[in-house]
C-alpha cells in the first residue's frame, strides 16, 4: 500500500529528530500534503497509528495540513490557485504549469 510506505518514511523522519533532540516521547505530528500528491488522509491516518505501536511516538497525533494546487500562466503569468484539475489559464488559455500542490512533508513535531 502506498500509504504504509509513506506513513513508514513520516515516522523515520519523526524518530530521527526526536533522537538528535534527545526525546523521550513524540506527541504530535504535522505533515503538509499537497491536493496533488495523491494521499488518501484516512488510509496514511491508519497505517501510521500502526506503525507507531511500541515506539516513542506511539499514540501521537497527524496533524494534516493539506495545501492548494497554485499554477503559474506560462503565457501571461498569472498565478491563481487550479480548480478541478483544470490547467488551462482562465484569462488568456495558455497552459498553466505547476507550483505546488505535490507536496508532502513534515512541517513540525511537539517532542517531549
Ligand atoms: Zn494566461
């Protein structure tokens, strides 16, 4: 399943930085998820409370903050946030390219 692999990476950053800040317990986590980045919330919500039993980040919260598809006009430059996928600019039809929305990351953990 795409989600335990992406859940598995999220909890190796998570232990990694509580190991170099010296941290007994991870209490939360926030994560940044693109639209695009193609991530069903509930199913990663489930692999990583899984995967988190038995480690110092057992019962943390996934904060899920998830952030807007913004494109950029190659023709004339305007940026503006892409409803329905659509990547056709609304003012002068040229194509519109990507400026985020693929993004996943973790964006902070509350350490103990
Ligand atoms: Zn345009």
């Amino acid at each position: 399943m795409h989600e335990m692999a992406i859940a598995e990476g999220i909890l190796d950053i998570a232990l990694e930085e509580a190991r170099k800040n010296g941290a007994t317990r991870i209490a939360k986590v926030g994560l940044l998820i693109g639209e695009m980045a193609g991530v069903e919330a509930s199913s990663l919500e489930f692999c990583f409370h899984a995967l988190v039993k038995g480690t110092i980040a057992e019962g943390a919260e996934l904060a899920l903050a998830r952030t807007p598809i913004v494109a950029r006009c190659l023709d004339c430059g305007r940026e503006d946030t892409v409803e329905r996928y659509n990547f056709i600019c609304p003012d002068c039809g040229g194509v519109r390219s990507l400026l985020s929305g693929r993004e996943l990351r973790v964006e902070y953990l509350e350490m103990d």
